[in-house]
C-alpha cells in the first residue's frame, strides 16, 4: 500500500512537475505527515526534490514544457483551494450591464461559481458546457452557449460554429484559462482546437484577464493563444518566492491572492 501510494505521488509529479502536500493530502486521502513522510522517501532515494509545501522533479528531470492534456475532473483536484480564491477574485471585477466571454477550465469554472447572484443585466457567452450549468443558478444573468463539437476531456465546444457565434460579439472582458503563462511563449494551451477558441476570444475582447494558478507560470504548452503582451490582467495565487521575475515585468495588473 506505501509503495503503491508512493508510486501514484511519482506519477503526479511526473505528469505535473511539482506536487504539495496538502494537494497530495486531499486526494489520496491520508494525513499531511503520511504524505511528507512518503515525500522524504522518494526525496532521499533521489526520485524527488523537496521543496517548501511539496516536492518537484529532480533537475535533471524536470521538462520546459508542460505534459500533455488532462480531464477537466483531474485538473480541478489540482491546487483546488487556489483555484477558488483566484475564481472569486475574478468573479468580483464583473459589474452590472458587462457583456463577459468566460473561457473553459477548472479555474474559469470556479468563476462562475463566485458569481454573485445580484448581478443584473450581464451576458456571459461560453464554450463550456460544465459552466453553463453552473450559470442557471443566476436568475439576472443572460447565457450564450457558442455550439460547436463536443470534447467530453473538457466539456468544451470547438469548431465548427463556435467561432463563428464569437465572431459576431464583442466582450467587455474575457476570463481567459491556460495550461502555460510565460513571459516569452505568452499564453498556451494544450490542445490545439480550444486554443483556436480562446484566440477569437482574446481577439473580440476589450479586457482579457487570465486566471492561472501558480503552476502555470512560467511554463510553455503546445498551443499557442496570446503574446503576454495582450494580457491586461493576471490573477494568481501566492505560492513560494511569487511569478517569474520576467513574467512579472510583462504584466501591467498582477493581483495574487
């Protein structure tokens, strides 16, 4: 049973770069010291470094860019509580009469469950199927779902039609998700066709504010979305030392929370 759950930490670190312990804790469903115990197990057999919180790859392990694509239910046990207070940070600049694109992900969904029921007179178009759902508790606030073809990994609408319908809008702000921020690739994703969604986002949008956890900072996925420089807005949380300092020079609104 150690050696299975140890097996499952190395996995996730694998696939994620880095783990924490509370994360760890809440998804296998044991106490932090179990956790930190098997953490400095695989830190002193050299499969993990530790590091403050959790551990990540060796150095001479860890990748530039991030691994592939991932289920929505997956990514949401990730750095869950972070998610949540970047989701009611986000939530919190919408205002009355705002027409919003709010982009798929687990981050962007926990936008749309900090909205505020007292919200009137607001369009939120999105490509999400699982947010839209979210969204019917909202008796003020209009939803436009784009249509398109179904990706069940991500409850996502792609093309054909979705970029169409958003041709046609113009959005006060995007909630922009991603799998990468970085100061030189700019926003990525790691999946082509949602990065096709979220450029005619980004491109029909006065505002974009993208909202990544602090696992995305830094990192570089396949698909490319925006340069950083199109980004008026990054919402993170705190975690370690903070942002890339090159990223950090690239952002004119960083909120961290």
């Amino acid at each position: 049973m150690i050696q299975a759950r140890r097996g499952e930490i190395l996995s996730l670190a694998q696939q994620n770069g880095e783990v924490s312990a509370s994360d760890l804790s809440k998804l296998l469903g044991v106490s932090e010291v179990t956790v930190r115990s098997d953490l400095n197990a695989l830190s002193d057999s050299g499969q993990l470094r530790r590091t403050r919180g959790g551990a990540r790859l060796p150095l001479d392990l860890e990748r530039p860019f991030l691994p592939g694509e991932t289920s929505l239910e997956e990514t949401s046990r990730r750095h869950s509580a972070a998610k949540r207070r970047i989701g009611r940070a986000a939530a919190g600049l919408i205002q009355n009469g705002e027409t919003v694109f709010l982009d798929v992900g687990s981050t962007t969904t926990e936008v749309a469950r900090a909205l505020s029921p007292t919200l009137r007179g607001v369009t939120i178009i999105t490509n999400g199927l699982n947010i839209a759902l979210e969204l019917e508790r909202l008796p003020n606030v209009r939803v436009i779902v784009t249509g398109g073809t179904l990706r069940p990994l991500q409850h996502s609408l792609v093309s054909p039609y979705a970029l169409e319908v958003l041709g046609r809008i113009h959005a006060d702000r995007l909630f922009l998700g991603c799998n990468g921020v970085s100061a030189t690739a700019g926003v990525t994703n790691a999946n082509h066709e949602e990065a096709e969604i979220k450029r005619i986002m980004v491109q029909q949008s006065r505002e974009v504010v993208v909202v990544a956890d602090h696992s995305k900072l830094g990192q570089i996925s396949q698909a490319q979305v925006s340069p950083v420089g199109a980004i008026h807005t990054l919402i993170t949380d705190k975690h370690g030392t903070g942002p890339p300092a090159d990223l950090l020079s690239c952002i004119a609104d960083l909120q961290i929370v």
